[in-house]
C-alpha cells in the first residue's frame, strides 16, 4: 500500500521543489541589498531585491500549501476504512487547493500595475492592503495545521494497536504542531513588517520566519514516513494493516 509512490509523495517533491527555489529567491534578495536601509541601496538594486522578496511571497504559499496537500494524500492512503474521515480529508483537499490558488493570485496582483510591487516609487497605481493579506494568509495556514493535527487522534485511539504504538503515532503525527508554533510566531512579526518605514529593511524579521516555517512543513510533512531508531517505533504499513483487519 505505502511502498509505491503516490500523490502524497509528489505532493511532497512539489514542496521540496518549491522550497529550494524559495530559498534561492531569498539568498537572491540578500545579495541584492534585502534588510538592509532603502536609503543604502540604489534604486536598481532595491528594486531588484523586493522582485525577489515577490517571488519569495508566490512561492511560500506554495510550498506550504503542497506540504498540507501530501499531508492529506498521506491520510488518504493510511486511514482507508473510515468514510467520514476520507470525506473529509477530500473536503480539506479541495478547501486547500481553492485556497491555494487565491492567495497566489492575490499574491501576484497584489498591486495594479504589477511591477508596483517591487518599484513602488517609481510606478503611479494601487495596491492592496498588504497587511490583511499577509495576516488572513497566516491565520489560513494556522487553523488548517491544527485541524490536520487533531482529526487524526481519533482515528489513531479506535485502531487495534498497543496503547504504546498508539502513542507513539500520535506523536509522530502530532509532529505539525512545531509548523503551528512557527506560524503564530511569523503571526507576530507582520504587522510591523506590512507597516515598517523601510520597505527593503522591515520586513527581514517576518522573511526569516517565512523561511523556517515553510523548512519546517517539508519536514514534519516526510517525517510520518521516517522509522525511528526507538523500540516504539511504528511503522505505517503495519497500521495500514491494522486498519484493513479492523
């Protein structure tokens, strides 16, 4: 069941994938000039480093969404005996994918004309309020981390498995709970970043924790499918196998 690939694990190389290029987005913004004064750097080059600091806001967004999206596929694939839970990990899917894709177009036409978003002070037109974007974006990630924590225990608690594996799976599974922690931290840091006076400088707090919590989904996304070395470890096609005696 588990030993061949799945859309869990494309899911999953589609995050990776995401992620090193966000990674390399943010190195880019760095070189360019990013967290430090506007007033240091010339035009060219902070125009430059807020063009890497937009992609950087596409591709988290993507990257956290794929890692929910392999989290769900993963669910899919284990816990197959429960109808209500595979309806609604296809509800979440589906939630996810609609969300994913309007945050990533608001992202991109976050300004009118586009390239306002990276040459503010050159290019006349709008933009929205980057603040409550950012903000519901963040709250979004939070509440669907949590839920793809706790609709699992009740599951895991009604298999035929020792209280010791049991445990053990809601931990291992639990594991979301960091991403949660890093979310409300990047949380804290957006106002001041979407209001800062310096729009190359401001913002470098909030970019560090958008960077360790998109890190630390692909993580906690591929650890369910990691055997550990302890002697509770468990191993998911045991608990598949539990699930079709069940």
């Amino acid at each position: 069941m588990l030993g061949k690939l799945g859309l869990d694990d494309a899911s999953t190389i589609l995050a990776l994938i995401f992620l090193v290029i966000q990674c390399g987005a943010s190195i880019a913004a760095v070189n360019h000039g990013y967290g430090r004064p506007f007033e240091l750097l010339s035009r060219s080059q902070a125009a430059q480093a807020l063009k890497c600091f937009f992609l950087l806001q596409i591709l988290y967004k993507l990257t956290m969404n794929c890692t929910k999206l392999s989290m769900l596929f993963l669910y899919l694939r284990i816990f197959t005996d429960r109808p209500w839970f595979i309806r609604t990990c296809w509800s979440l899917i589906t939630f996810v994918l609609c969300a994913c894709i309007s945050f990533t177009l608001a992202t991109i036409l976050q300004c009118n004309p586009i390239p306002r978003a990276w040459e503010r002070w050159r290019i006349d037109g709008s933009c929205v309020d980057i603040y409550a974007l950012w903000y519901s974006n963040a709250v979004y990630n939070i509440l669907t981390d949590f839920l793809l924590v706790l609709m699992v225990p009740p599951v895991i608690f009604k298999l035929k498995l020792p209280m010791r594996q049991k445990l053990a799976l809601t931990c291992i599974f639990g594991l979301g709970v960091i991403v949660c922690a890093a979310s409300i931290s990047r949380l804290t840091t957006l106002y001041s970043s979407a209001y800062g006076d310096d729009i190359t400088a401001g913002s470098l707090v909030s970019t560090i924790w958008t960077t360790i919590e998109a890190g630390l989904g692909v993580i906690c996304a591929n650890l369910p499918m990691v055997q550990t070395a302890s002697p509770a470890r468990v191993h998911l096609n045991e608990v598949a196998r539990s699930i079709a005696k069940h």
